[in-house]
C-alpha cells in the first residue's frame, strides 16, 4: 500500500512576515496593499478569526478587522523560504509533488531514512521546518493523494491527522461535500441541488449518473467516495505560463498611461521568464474593465521570445489591434506561454 503525505504550510506568506518582524506575531495581519482596489494575497489565523481570507478586497479585510496590518508582498523572501523547505522534503523522499510555493504530496513508500512509518515521517519533517525555519506545517497521511490532502486540513493549523484505508468510508461519509477536495463552490451548488450534502449522499449514486450530470469529473467523484485515487505522485509538472499583472488603484483611461503601465509590466514578465530559464512563443496581453469584463489577446510566433525588445513588440502590436480610447481599464497582465527549457529555438531562430 501506498505511504502518502500531504504537507500545507500554515498561513505561509504572513507567516513568513511574523518571523521576519515580531512586533506582528499574535496579530491580525494581511500580505497585501491598503488601497481601494488591492486584494489580501494572504491572512495570518489572528486575521482570520475576524473572517479575513486571502483574494478577499482589502477594504472588506479592514472593514472586518479593523486592527489588521497590511504588508507588502516580499515574493522572492517567499520563494527562500520555500526553497528551504522543500529541501527538508528531499531528505525524506525523491517523490515530491509540489502543488504551490507552501504545498506539496510526498510518496514516502520507500523513504529515504527507512523509516518506515508515515505519521513518524510527517511528525519528523514539521519538526525539521519548526526547528530550522521558525514556521510551522499541516500534515496529512493516508494511502492517496486525496484522502492525505483531506487529512492535512482536519487539524490546522500545525497539525498532523492521519486516515487509514479501515477508517476511510466512515470519514468520507460524514464529510460536507463543500469541503471535499476537487469540489469547488459551483459543483457543490450543484449537488445541493440533487440532495447531495454529504459524502454519505454522493455514495448512493451510480457512476452513470454522475457522469450525465457532472461529465468526466462524474467518474473521479464515483471513485473518490469510494477511496479510490490512483493518481501518482509527481515529481515534475510541466509550467504553462511566465507573466505579470496590475490591479490599479485609479483605473486607466488614457492611452499614455497605458503604454507605461504595460512598459513596466513587460519588464517584469521578462524577469521572471530570465530567471525560470524558459522560453516561450505565445505572447498573451489581458485586459479587465472597470466595469469587470475581461478580454485578452494572444499571437503565438515562430521562434521564441528572446528579449525585452521583442517581447515589447508583440505586446504593443495587440495593444494597437483594439480600440482603447474610450475606456477605464482596471487590470493590465502580460504572459508568454508555449514555454521550453534552454535553448530550443535555435534552428527556428534562423527562419525569423
């Protein structure tokens, strides 16, 4: 039987700015902007006690909350923190599945310190993150992917829960069917609707049904009630996209300030794409009104993008190929995408 385990780390971005400065440690804190239009990226458990969540407007945060602080995303602080600790995964296993820059599925099946037990492999590895990294991790164990992200969320935060394949049903069964995993707000509106309100109902349906009412993911539902999820664990998951996005305080309305905005916007895309060492040949320009329609435009080249200059290009050619000049715009993003490691447009390079 499988051995896997399921690692969240609690509250990770304002966590991580609790550590860094202890005058925020016991109090209600959000990793984000202050303004009007800024969102809350992230919310420590003091703020979230008030019903502070992360993607939640800022004002309502303070509105909630009106002790909360609000601080400034430090992504590459985060992404340190991350490295780290996920090099505390490594010694464990060579099986790790990284779902976010805080979350990962570990197989531990064969661990690396032939340690055998799984709980005792989760209890040793938040130790390891608490001792050397000051912060601290949600754990769950069990025999698959699903059940051992379930289990991570029983205890948070800092916690460790474990479901054995003998107590899987009867934990399934009493679970609300808005907390299963892979269930989002929309599917749960709709099992309500047909009386599904726990994962006791959704068992008493046949795999046919659920899949003329929900699709393929009917067929996923059928088995996971069951406690069946034969999905791997794996190491390596292909990366789509590199890009970058701003949500303006004052929306935009003339054509200067958005050709500066996405100037800076550009920049940063090229950054990122730099440092993840990819390339990519789809150039994709998004665009959020202020009255919340969103378009976007995207033009795939034959080589890739290999430059600011190119990459201002592209970006400029969609730009002029609608018609802004009587809008407010509320959201700019640029990505590129078709990506690939190294140096693969070499010969494609020669054909420009």
């Amino acid at each position: 039987m499988r051995k896997i385990i399921h690692i969240d780390m609690d509250a990770f971005f304002a966590s991580v700015e609790q550590l860094d400065n202890p005058s925020l440690r016991g109090k209600p804190v959000a990793v984000g902007g202050s303004g009007p239009r800024s969102v809350v990226a992230a919310a420590s458990y003091e703020a979230r006690r008030y019903g502070v969540r992360s993607a939640m407007p800022s004002v309502t945060a303070k509105r909630l909350c009106p002790s909360i602080t609000f601080v400034r995303g430090r992504f590459e602080r985060y992404q340190e923190e991350s490295d780290a600790i996920f090099e505390i995964f490594s010694r464990y296993s060579d099986l790790i599945e990284p779902l976010s820059i805080d979350e990962a599925f570990l197989d531990v099946s064969k661990d690396k310190k032939d340690i055998g037990s799984a709980t005792l492999i989760a209890r040793a590895i938040r130790e390891d993150i608490k001792r050397e990294r000051g912060l601290t991790a949600s754990a769950g164990v069990s025999y698959n992917k699903f059940l051992a992200k379930m289990a991570s969320d029983i205890n948070k935060p800092d916690g460790l829960f474990v479901i054995l394949e003998e107590d899987a049903i009867d934990f399934i069964d009493s679970l609300k069917i808005d907390k299963f995993y892979g269930i989002g707000k929309v599917t749960a509106e709709k099992m309500h609707s047909l009386g599904i309100h726990f994962g006791r109902d959704l068992h008493k349906w046949d795999e046919e049904s659920l899949v003329r009412n929900f699709g393929k993911a009917g067929s996923f539902f059928y088995d996971m009630v069951r406690g069946i999820d034969n999905r791997p664990v794996e190491c390596e998951s292909v990366r789509k996209s590199v890009g970058a996005e701003t949500t303006f305080d004052k929306d935009l309305s003339k054509q200067f300030e958005i050709i500066a905005e996405l100037y800076h916007i550009e920049e940063e895309v090229m950054r990122r794409v730099s440092e993840a060492e990819f390339h990519g040949r789809t150039v994709t320009l998004k665009i959020k009104f202020n009255d919340f329609r969103q378009i976007t435009r995207s033009h795939t080249l034959l080589s890739y993008v290999r430059d600011f200059d190119m990459l201002h290009r592209e970006v400029t050619a969609l730009r002029k190929s609608l018609d802004l000049s009587h809008v407010k715009i509320r959201l700019l993003g640029v990505s590129i995408s078709s990506l690939e490691s190294g140096d693969r447009d070499l010969q494609l390079g020669l054909w420009e």
